[in-house]
C-alpha cells in the first residue's frame, strides 16, 4: 500500500501545485488592483442587499421558530402544556386556546414571511417599518424561551420574554412612526402590523407575567386546588393596568387587532379552572368591554365624521359683494318725491 502511495505522488510533481508560481501572483495582484464588483457606498445596493438577506433570514428565522415550538410541544416529555399544567398561577391559561392564539400568529407571520420575496414590495419602505432584523432576533428569542420553559429553567424564560416583549414593543413604535397603518394598504396591514401586534399582545399580556409569577414562587400545587387563590391580587393588578392600557389604544385608534388580541387572551385566562374570584371579574369584565368600546368608537367617528360633511357652506354672492363695495356701506333711502 506505501508503494502505490509513492508511486501516484511520482506521478504528479509537487511543484504544480505549489503557491509561488508566478502566474499566481500575478492574478492575485490583479485581483487586489482591481475595482470590488459591487459598491457597497451606494444606498441603493445596501438596500438591495439587506433585502437579499431579509428573504433569506425572515422565512429561516420562522421555520426555525414553528420547529422548536412543535418539537417543545408534541415531541418533549414533559412538554409545553405539561410545564404549564403543573405550574398553575392565578393568571394561567388555557392551554388549548393559547395553542390557537400561536397557530393564527404563525399563520399571519409564515404570509408575512414572503413580502420581502415580492417585486412590489420596496426595501427602504420595507425596512423602515421595523422588519430589518429585528424579527429575526424576536423569532430566535421566542424558540429560546420555548426550550427554556421545557427545562423549568423559569429565571431565563422570564428574562428572554422581558427581551422579546422591549423588541416588540420597539418594532410597534417604529411602524406607528415611520408607517402609519391604513385601509388603502390591506396587505400591509394584514400581514405586516397584524401579526407585530398580536405578537406584542401575547408576552406582554400573559407570557411574561405568567412566567415572572413562576420564577417568584407564586404558583400553587396542582394537587392542592385549594390554594388557587394564592397571589390573586397582584395578578389581578397586572391584568387590570394591561387591560386599561389596552382599552385607551382601541378606542383611541379603533384598533381591531389589540381589541381582537386582549380579548382572546382574557378568554383564555377564565376559561382556565380554578380561578379566584378578582381574576374572573377583570377577565370577564374587559372580554366585554374590549369589543363594545371598539363598536362605540367606529360608530362615534362615523357619525362625526357624516355630522361634518354635512355641513356644507355655500359660496359668497359675488353681486351682492359687488353692491356692499360700490354703496360703501351707505344706506339706501326711498325718494318720495
């Protein structure tokens, strides 16, 4: 066997492939004489290269997301809904309507995913509503806590949903600045600011509280259902701010999707048993008052909005303007004479 080694190194010389040929160098000071084949410095071609990596890591990132969300809750023991199950609170949810909540977010998300691959769609424009990478990192964050509540690692899932829930919170304001949501755009308003703010709705509302209530010990023992009432108040104080806050942003905004977004939550907080008595009252209370006070504010601007149009005012008289002129305000006398 070292024979035939030696006898096929024989065959080809190693100075064929040696580096110092001059041919190399040559080519290679060519290579470093010339001009790049791209100009970064031009706006344009970084636009048009963030959008290339966008179309790349937006359905990457998602894809990313859904797996370890379905490995963490179909395939791991315990799972996803076993860890939630075990660690009841005063604001813990439904397992199965939570399930839903995520699986209209993921399907809201996985469309918006293919806007950046569209021709119509334009990349500043694009990146200016808060898409650049930060729902990359928001997807990676929430696979992130998926694992780490799998592991009852509950300090860290607390702190990566504080993170996802300030990324959030980030990309909502950037797109209320920078692109104002309206019916002219049905598309960027379905799948662009539906699914960021139903995203922000679901940590900020319960994931993070939940998980900051079990990181502090607030959770009971789910084979002593007597002491469902354990920490009541504070949850009730939490779901109370959240929902006034909540309330103030629909009816000032008319917005349908935190409307839709508070009240599904709060239908999965009661839906939950037991519950102590201040839980339901809240959760109750504002899954009715969410959609009454969005009916009341479309309605309210509808009519003022008509009252307005309404009111319409005629032109001046331009032969009566040219009388007042002429007369100069002097008044007209009858001649009986």
């Amino acid at each position: 066997m070292p024979a035939i080694c030696n006898d096929v190194i024989g065959v080809f010389p190693t100075r064929t492939f040696e580096l110092r040929h001059p041919v190399f160098f040559i080519s290679s000071r060519k290579m470093m004489d010339s001009d790049p084949p791209i100009d970064t410095s031009n706006p344009e071609v970084r636009d048009y290269l963030s959008l290339i990596r966008l179309q790349v890591l937006t359905p990457l990132s998602l894809l990313i997301n859904i797996g370890t969300i379905l490995v963490c809750a179909l395939i791991l023991h315990p799972s996803l809904g076993d860890i939630t199950r075990s660690h009841p609170a005063s604001i813990s949810p439904s397992v199965p309507v939570i399930a839903a909540y995520i699986f209209a977010l993921y399907l809201c998300q996985f469309q918006g995913s293919i806007l950046p691959s569209l021709t119509w769609v334009d990349a500043t424009e694009y990146h200016s509503q808060g898409r650049g990478p930060s729902p990359c990192i928001r997807k990676l964050v929430m696979a992130g806590w998926a694992i780490a509540w799998v592991f009852e690692a509950f300090l860290t899932s607390t702190i990566l949903l504080g993170i996802l829930t300030l990324l959030l919170i980030y990309s909502n304001l950037v797109l209320f600045v920078y692109h104002v949501p309206t019916w002219h755009r049905p598309l960027d308003l379905a799948f662009i600011h539906a699914p960021v703010r139903l995203f922000l709705i679901l940590p900020l509302s319960l994931l993070f509280p939940y998980s900051l209530f079990v990181t502090l010990g607030h959770a009971w023992n789910p084979s002593h259902p007597d002491q469902y009432d354990r920490k009541q108040w504070e949850g009730f104080t939490y779901l109370l701010i959240v929902n006034i806050v909540g309330l103030l942003i629909v009816v000032l905004r008319r917005d349908w999707v935190w409307c839709l977004g508070a009240t599904w939550v709060c239908i999965s907080i009661w839906l939950k048993e037991p519950k102590p008595i201040a839980i339901y009252v809240v959760t109750i209370v504002f899954t009715v008052i969410h959609p009454l006070s969005l009916i009341a504010a479309v309605l309210t601007r509808h009519f003022t909005r008509t009252r307005q149009e309404g009111r319409i005012r005629l032109p001046p008289d331009e032969e009566s303007d040219h009388q007042r002129s002429v007369l100069g305000g002097r008044e007209i006398q009858a001649d009986w004479s």
